[in-house]
C-alpha cells in the first residue's frame, strides 16, 4: 500500500510562506492560506510527476500572530475525464460554510470565482455558476476529492480550529487562497 501521509508536516518557514504570499495584494486580508501543490514531490510517489491520491501537498495557514501547516492533497483523487483541477494562482476567495450536503460538516467553503483546469483547458466559474471548489476533511483510504483541496484527517479538526480562531480574532469572514506548484 502507498504511503497516504507524509511522516511530518510541512516544513515551510514563515518568511518562506511570506515570500510566495507576497506576490499578491492581500493587505486587506490579516489570515491568508498558502496551498503548495507538489511539497514532497521528490521524496512521495513519482518524482516526476504530481501525484493524486496521496497527501504530497501542503496547505500553510498565516496572520500576523499564527503560522500553522498542514499535509493536504491539491488534486483530485483521480484524474479522469472533465474532471476539475484548481489552476495554480489566486487569490481564491472562502469562507467559513457548510461542505458536502448528504452528511454536511463546516469547511473552508468557496465564495469567489476559481479557475479550474479541465482536460488541461483552463475553465473560469462565476456567481451564477460554482464549482465549489472547497478545503475540506479528506479521507483516510482516499483524499476524497473530486477536484477539493483536502486536509489529512488527524489534522483536519486542527486546522479548522485554527482557521475559524484567526478569522474570529482579526474580524475577518473572507479568507484568501494562493495555491502554487512547488518545483
């Protein structure tokens, strides 16, 4: 069996993490979260590649008083026809809303427009039209994604706890998302 889960969490610095956020205007924005597609490229699954089905990416949570980071999987858990990969860029916009409407539970719900790439071909959503693209609970035998952003389970309660306090204490609801691809 594949290994699921990277043996630590991400190891980012908080400068690194500035670095890639500072290419964006997010002034306005106290939280911001850093998704890195293709953190543990060269030490999980195939090198030359980026895998899906496996928790080889990292999600980095940052204010000005928290960094927090986190294994997650920036793909969907299997790649087949149509299905919806976020392009790399942003700033994505979320919030705090309620994901999977059979069993819903609280996520990081999408609330602007996303890019997707479907067949390589990039697509744009609009308001009229979402592809809910959310940062929800990923599985244990799977990253239970259809194109979502998931976090490992064991870290998935942290994380939202983490999220929701840095929005209560900045007095923030929307939450910018950059997702980059890590050579």
């Amino acid at each position: 069996m594949k290994q699921m889960i990277p043996k630590s969490r991400p190891q980012f610095t908080k400068s690194q993490v500035l670095s890639y956020l500072g290419l964006y205007d997010l002034v306005k924005y106290p939280v911001k979260v850093l998704g890195v597609r293709g953190y543990y490229k060269h030490t999980m699954g195939d090198p030359d590649k980026n895998d899906v089905g496996i928790y080889d990416d990292a999600i980095f949570v940052l204010s000005k008083n928290f960094f927090g980071s986190y294994n997650a999987n920036t793909d969907p858990s299997k790649l087949f026809k149509d299905v919806a990969v976020l392009k790399a860029g942003g700033p994505y916009l979320y919030k705090i809303g309620m994901h999977n409407m059979k069993a819903p539970y609280e996520a990081l719900r999408q609330y602007g427009n996303v890019t997707v790439l479907r067949n390589g071909i990039p697509v744009q959503d609009s308001p009229s039209h979402r592809f809910y693209i959310d940062i929800h609970k990923g599985g244990n035998n799977t990253t239970s994604s259809l194109g979502c952003q998931t976090i490992c389970p064991p870290q998935w309660d942290g994380f939202l706890k983490d999220v929701k306090q840095q929005l209560a204490l900045n007095q923030q609801t929307l939450i910018p998302y950059i997702l980059i691809e890590f050579k």
